[in-house]
C-alpha cells in the first residue's frame, strides 16, 4: 500500500513525539523509536503515538484516548484490530503490511518444493523402497497462480525466477504484477485455476476474500495441482478443503495458515497424508521484530515530520 497521510497536523519543527511502547515489546522497538528521535514514555496516557506489539485487543483499547494521534499495529492482517473496533480514521492506524513479505515468501518456496518433490511421503517412509519410489517434479515449467500480489506476493514472485516457473498474477483488479507472465481479476480466478499446477495463497481477509477458495474453486482445480496456503486460514473453506483431498479432486495441501487456527488435533486435516501442515511459523519470532522495527523507526520518523505514514489501515478496504 502507498503511503497515506494521517488526519494529524505536522508537528512543530523540533518536535520530539511522545510514543508509548506497549508491555512485553521487543527490546527492537525501543532502539527504533530512540533512533527515530522520539521520547519514550513509560505510560499510555502521556502518548501521542502508541507501537503495539502483542494480541491484547483490550489491553490496546485502554491505552487509546484523544491525544492519541497514531497507531503502529505489529500485523499485516488487521481482522482482530478492524472486529474490536480499534481500526478507524482517527486515531490513524498503520499496519504492518509490507513488512514480512520476503520470510513468509521463502516459506511459500520451501513448501511448493516440499509439495514438488513428494518430501512428505519420504519423510513418513521407514525403509528404503527397491521399487515404487516417490517421484517428484520440478517447479521448472510449472504454472503457478499466485492469489494476491503485495509484498509476500512480489517477494515470491522474485524468488520464482530463476526457478523458471511460469505465474499467473490474481489481484482484485487485474493490475500487472511484474515478473508474471499474466495478471488476472479476481473475477477471473476459476480459469486461472483451471490452469495451475500450484495455487499460492497470499491475499489479505476481506468480506471478499473469505473462503474464495471453496467447493466450486477446489474444483476447478487440476487433481494434481497443490494448494499453498500462506495468506489467512479463512481464505478456504476448511470443511470443501477435506472433502477435495479425500475425493481426491486436488494433489494436495500445503498450509501455514488454517481455519480454525490453531487446528484442533482431533481435525481431519492432520490424518490426510497428501496435506503439510506447518503451525504459522512462515514469519519466525525474531525476523517478525526486526522488520517491524523497521516500519517503527520509518513511521515514527514520519510522524515526527508530518510526512505521509506507510501501510496506514483503510477501514472501508478493510486493510
């Protein structure tokens, strides 16, 4: 998302901003809020900008009031945060889109190859087949639609090339992706599946979005084509999902994100041996609070300058 200003007036010039840390935050975000040349406050009601870091929705609803300019989120999907209310035009919030796309990317690769090269049947193998081996294909050549085109999106995209993969961009409008072979609405997202050998997942959860992936998508889908899922669990109809494996309508199922989430252990997904389940480990602790340090130093820089702040929350878009 470009940068969008905030409702707030610029600051004075040499305007320190007051910004409160919310309780449990990465040491990360103290160092890039000091090394953005704000204040650090130890308490909510001295803040005119609050960096939140944890799930507590309440927790963050207590420490909003009216001298309260901005909200830093620490997620990318905004669901929770727009659902309780916290979202709306004033205070402006931002979230942080764009800031996790290369990680969650690597861990698309990493299960498209998983999928690609039968690594989950291996791995279950307990001796050393003379025969009948499991054999895998290369991502050379593949058709792969990738549903959603921001920063993990983009960031695939990248790390598809060299691999010689042919994709197929989905987006809300249709808009051309660079480094795809061809961009599609999204009213257009049954023929593209018709298409693909890999379906990645990486929209954000919208009213238009959830379970786009449902009974009809499913199967449109070729039966040896995988669904790679590492945008938002509720982006597939979980119930269509298990009924396509076991009808063998699709290969298979690779999903960092799932609906309901986490998933129970009595769920039919984890008996299907054609699905990987990885539990939402594509973006790791540590690289999560190094990139939103990031967005916190360049938005707190921002705030203090009365420039335009990056990835600010749209309410009616719902992200």
């Amino acid at each position: 998302m470009p940068a969008v200003s905030s409702a707030a007036s610029p600051p004075a010039s040499g305007h320190r901003p007051r910004v409160y840390v919310g309780p449990g935050a990465d040491a990360l975000l103290h160092e890039a809020v000091r090394a953005a040349g704000a204040e650090l406050v130890t308490h909510h009601a001295d803040a005119e900008a609050v960096v939140w870091s944890d799930k507590d929705v309440e927790a963050l609803q207590q420490a909003l009031h009216p001298g309260v300019r901005w909200v830093q989120l620490p997620d990318a999907g905004v669901e929770r945060w727009l659902q309780a209310g916290v979202v709306t035009r004033d205070p402006v919030c931002t979230s942080a889109r764009g800031c996790y796309g290369p990680q969650v990317a690597e861990h698309a690769l990493a299960l498209m190859l998983a999928a690609a090269r039968r690594v989950p049947e291996c791995v279950r193998l307990s001796s050393w087949p003379a025969t009948d081996r499991p054999t895998g294909r290369s991502l050379r050549d593949a058709v792969v639609a990738l549903v959603g085109a921001g920063d993990i999106g983009t960031s695939l995209v990248e790390l598809l090339a060299p691999l010689g993969a042919e994709i197929l961009a989905v987006t809300r409008s249709g808009r051309a992706v660079a480094g795809t072979t061809e961009s599609h609405a999204a009213e257009d997202l049954h023929r593209v599946l018709e298409r693909a050998d890999f379906v990645v997942l990486a929209a954000p959860s919208t009213d238009r979005s959830r379970q786009m992936i449902g009974a009809d998508a499913l199967a449109a889908m070729k039966p040896t084509a995988w669904l790679v899922n590492v945008g938002r669990g509720d982006l597939v109809d979980t119930d269509a999902l298990v009924t396509a494996l076991n009808r063998g309508e699709i290969a298979g199922a690779a999903l960092d994100v799932t609906e309901p989430e986490p998933l129970p252990p009595d769920h039919p997904l984890w008996a299907l041996d054609q699905v990987l389940i990885t539990p939402h480990v594509a973006n790791p602790p540590r690289l999560k609070a190094a990139s939103l340090a990031r967005r916190v130093q360049d938005n707190t820089e921002r705030f203090r300058d009365g420039r335009p702040l990056v990835g600010v929350v749209d309410p009616g878009n719902g992200y």
